[in-house]
C-alpha cells in the first residue's frame, strides 16, 4: 500500500496544479480550458494502469473496472476559486509538513484519486468484480451539475453507489440546496459601486465599495479598510454548508452604510434573519443562508444566496418563507434533499468498512453539503473527512494529510472490494 500512496500523493500535486474553477468555456471545453486539462490528465492516469477510459465531450470522464451490474463511485475534479488568505500556493501542489497543499486536495482530487488507486490495487491483485465499476468524475459539480446532465444524456448513470466527497463514517442524509440571486432597488445608492464574493458556495471572503463619501471614523468602527476611494474588508472564506466557519466579507461593508434605511433592510433579512428561515430544522440541522455574492449595477444591488434546509421541511415551505421577505429574486439552482434509512444495506455496508478499516465506531451522519450521490437512486456520501478533522473545503490552505492518502486508498479498496463481489 505505501507504493500506491506516493504514486498518489503524485498524482494529486500533479492535478492540484491546475487550476480547474470554472473558466469561460468553448464548445469543445465548455467549462474552460483548466478543467479540460485536469480531466485529460486524470484519465490519462487511469489509462496507464489498463483501465477502459471514456471522456464524454470534457463535460465528465469515466474509468471503468469489471462487468455486470453497474456501480458508481463519483468524484469531481473542478474546484471553487481559490479566494483570499492563502499563505501556500493554492495550485502550487506543494508537499511539505506531512499534507499536500492546495484547492482541490480535500474537496475532490484528491479523494479521486485515491479511489482509482484503490481500483488499481485491486486489479493488481488479480480481484475480478462481478459488478462494473465506474468511477465518474465531473468538471461542474461545484456550479451547476451541467457534468451530470451531460452524463445522462450520453451514457448510462448506475442506480448504486457512493461520493468521496464528504465525510467519514457516511452520510445518510443531505440537506437541500437552494440558491437564489436577490435584487434590491434603490432611487438613491449610498455608493457607486459595491462588489464581493467569488462563487455562490463559497462564503464571501473579500468585498469592496466605492461610496459617495467616505468617513474615516466609521470606516475603522466597521473594520475597513481605505483604499483609494475605496472601502475593502477581508474576510475567511467556508464552504457554503457551513458559514459559521467563515468570516463573511459583505457584512462589515454593508454595515457601513447601516444608516441607510435600504441597506438596513438588507441586512436585516440576510444577516439577521428578519423571517425566521433557520429557524426551520430537523434531525439533519437547521437551516443556514448564507449571502455569497453581490453587485451593484444601475441602482439595483443583487446578492447570491445559499440555502440549506432540512431534508424532511417541504421545498414549497422554504419557498413560502422566503416570499415573505418580500423580495424580486431567480432561482439559480435547487437540489432536493437526499436521505436514506440509517439501516439500509448500503449505509450498513460501508459502516462497517470504516470500523474495520479504522477501529472506530461508524454512527451515520447528515450534513448539509451537497454531493454527487444525489444524482443516484441509491447512493450516499462516503469521506474523505474524518471526525475532528479541521474543516479545509473551499478554505484557505486546503490540504490533505500524506498519511490520509494511504487511509483513503485502503478504506475505498475494502469498500468496492465488499461491495462488487
């Protein structure tokens, strides 16, 4: 297993230093030329062990492993931004303090990777799977799922499987994501210019405004910056999922402008719940909103939020809830929840892989990211994050631990081996 790890610790410095976000596309790369590369690359990687590779129009690749009844592994390989705060190269594949260094190396390279190493040591022990494994790697999971639609249309999308692309033991329930563009009209905006966040997943970490005048005492009370003619505040950027993690840029800004009766309402709806959305909760957390984007154009500011809400609260409910802010918005993307039953045979199934392969109690969680398992009929969330993990997904320094790597590689063989024989 140690010659697995550091071919894969390799091979995952070697991604990392693409930078695969979402890029303008082309018709031959329709989410740019990094996330081409980083997909050619990878099935070329697959290709080399002996695997059957397909790339389906650089939307999404696959590498195919046995025959019979299918059954899906799913990994993405594009990545959000990398945001602000870095003090390593975020696609630098750097390796150095016992972790592999960069965007992509948790959230899902990395875990990629290791699960076609895990099919290549079952191929080079001789193990011949009585199902077809497909491992599926997207290059849109993190904006839109285009990789999947694409993937549907093209070729066959097993009924079971699992993501390497949450947390450890698995996941039985994901909340449901909602993501919405919201405009705000002014007659008279208290700036010219007001600008933040990278991605709608991704905890707005830097903002920047251009107001009409500028108050230096204020300004420090809110803790911005002056730059120029300009107001900045600094943020710490989380996965959507979680903002608490983060330090969410667009506050400080708007709370400069509080005064202002418009931008108090703002606030007060987004900020400080005004209409009692996370009050909504169940079994799998309450509800989190998490305001990710904004701009200000011809005197209309419009902010990207992200919603997750329980798996069991009715979408209609969300819905309802948030037409009462009384609010202009878009819909940009809505996932329904997915949740199965603690018992089932697959989420028993894997439990047991964890406990075995780490000696630790496998209790099935919920969480309120969103993987790839939704696009399954039966398929669920399986690490590579371990409990007390320090959170690094859409984070600054986002890393995976060298030793990790190997950890991955044994659990997911064990697992596709129990579960295609």
């Amino acid at each position: 297993m140690e010659r697995y790890q550091e071919e894969a610790v390799r091979a995952i410095s070697d991604l990392v230093k693409t930078d695969s976000s979402l890029a303008k596309g082309t018709p031959a790369m329709p989410f740019g030329e990094g996330a081409a590369k980083c997909l050619a690359d990878f099935l070329a990687l697959a290709e080399g062990m002996g695997f059957q590779v397909t790339n389906y129009d650089n939307y999404v690749g696959e590498v195919v492993f046995g025959e019979g009844e299918e059954f899906a592994v799913l990994c993405h390989l594009d990545v959000v931004p990398a945001g602000e705060g870095w003090t390593h190269d975020p696609f630098g594949g750097e390796v150095s303090e016992g972790k592999i260094w960069g965007r992509g190396t948790t959230d899902d390279k990395g875990p990629a990777v290791c699960a076609l190493y895990a099919m290549k040591a079952l191929k080079d022990e001789g193990f011949v799977p009585k199902k077809k494994i497909k491992l599926i790697v997207g290059c849109n999971e993190e904006c839109g799922w285009r990789c999947i639609e694409h993937y549907n249309e093209v070729a066959h999308m097993p009924e079971n499987g699992f993501s390497p692309d949450a947390d450890f033991p698995v996941i039985y329930a994901e909340k449901g994501i909602l993501q919405l563009r919201l405009h705000f009209d002014f007659d008279r905006a208290p700036f010219l210019y007001f600008q933040g966040g990278s991605a709608p997943n991704m905890v707005c970490s830097y903002c920047e405004v251009l107001p009409r005048s500028i108050q230096a005492t204020r300004a420090e009370n809110c803790g911005l910056t002056t730059r120029g003619k300009k107001l900045i505040y600094l943020g710490k950027s989380a996965h959507a999922s979680t903002p608490e993690l983060g330090v969410n840029a667009m506050l400080p800004v708007l709370s400069y402008f509080e005064r202002d009766p418009g931008i108090k309402h703002v606030i007060d709806l987004l900020f400080r719940d005004a209409c009692g959305l996370t009050q909504m909760k169940d079994e799998t957390g309450s509800l989190t909103m998490s305001p990710n984007m904004a701009k200000f154009r011809k005197s209309q500011l419009q902010i990207v939020v992200d919603i997750r809400y329980p798996a069991s609260i009715p979408y209609e409910d969300v819905i309802a809830a948030v037409n009462k802010m009384g609010v202009r918005y878009e819909t940009l993307n809505h996932q329904p929840p997915l949740y199965h039953e603690k018992d089932g045979a697959l989420v028993k199934a894997l439990s047991e892989v964890f406990e075995e392969c780490t000696g630790q109690k496998a209790e099935p969680i919920a969480i309120g990211g969103g993987t790839y398992a939704r696009a399954l009929k039966n398929g669920v969330g399986f690490g590579p994050e371990f409990p007390g993990d320090e959170p690094v997904a859409h984070q600054p320094d986002e890393y995976i631990l060298v030793d990790r790597v190997g950890t991955l590689i044994k659990i997911y063989k064990k697992a596709l081996e129990r579960l295609t024989k």
